[in-house]
C-alpha cells in the first residue's frame, strides 16, 4: 500500500507534507472570519452609524473586533475568537464596555460562545451574518441598558444634592 501521505500536496504545492488538521481549521476558521463575520460588522456599523457613532474594525489571523465609539469614547468592544475543541472549532465572544466615568474597560461575559453549540448542534460553517448580528446586539443592547441605568442612578443622587442644598 503506497504511503497516502506522499499523495497529499499542501497548500497546492507539490509538496509531500500532509495537509494537518490545524491547517485545515485555521483556513476555515479565516473564511468564517472574512466571509460571515466581517461582513456582519459592516452592516452593524452602517447600521449603529445612523445613531451617531462611530466604529472601528480590525481584523488578525486570531479573530476579529468591533468597538463601537460614542462621541469619541468607546461604547463596546465586541471581539470574536476561536476556540479549539478536540472535535471542532466554536466562535466565541468576548465583551468589554466601559464603565461611566472610569478610565478602565470592564470586562463582561468573556469567552461566551456566538451560540449555543451545545442546544443547537451548528457548526462553524452553518453560522450565518444574522447569527453574528443578534449575538452583538444582544450584548449591546445589555451595554446600553447598563449605561441607562447608571446615568439613572447619577442623575438621582444629583437630584438629591441638589434638593438638599436648596432646602438649607
């Protein structure tokens, strides 16, 4: 029996080193990047740009990142990464905002997958843009309620100052 090794080229090369499974899952896991994810973020950036902001997307090899600014501070950073499983590889996410008035990103819900691979049994190539879409505007839209709510909170304890420093 020949050796199926030899007959495997890499990369289209005519070379006689296997294709590895790692290779494989990184060139997949680039097309997924490109093709679904990148196109998801433009739309959520025309998108988030008609309410007055403004975005930045930057793309590596590791994965891909959305941080969405708000009058030149930044709302949210949405990055999308891979991680690796012995069976496959799953899109996951990690979210940082920054807290009203702090200089630091706090970091929410790290390492949360796209989706829920477990109840939905999808793979990385089944995930479609939309799929991309609603896990950032469901993190987002957590974001902006957050930030509601401390500017909430902000405004009643200056209300309260101000009520008490009009009644002395």
């Amino acid at each position: 029996m020949a050796n199926w090794r030899l007959r495997v080229p890499v990369n289209g090369t005519d070379s006689n080193a296997p294709i590895s499974r790692a290779d494989t899952e990184q060139a997949e896991f680039a097309t997924f990047l490109s093709d679904v994810v990148k196109a998801a973020f433009e739309d959520i950036s025309e998108r988030v740009k008609a309410k007055g902001r403004t975005t930045e997307i930057h793309m590596a090899l590791s994965g891909i990142s959305l941080t969405v600014f708000y009058n030149g501070v930044g709302e949210i950073y949405y990055h999308v990464y891979r991680y690796a499983l012995p069976t496959r590889i799953f899109p996951y996410v990690e979210v940082k905002y920054k807290e009203r008035g702090s200089r630091n990103f706090r970091v929410s819900r790290t390492g949360s997958p796209l989706i829920d691979f477990n109840k939905t049994n999808i793979t990385i190539k089944e995930i479609t843009k939309e799929h991309v879409i609603a896990s950032f505007d469901r993190y987002y839209n957590d974001v902006l309620s957050a930030m509601a709510e401390a500017e909430a909170s902000e405004a009643a304890v200056r209300d309260e100052y101000n009520h008490d420093k009009k009644t002395e």
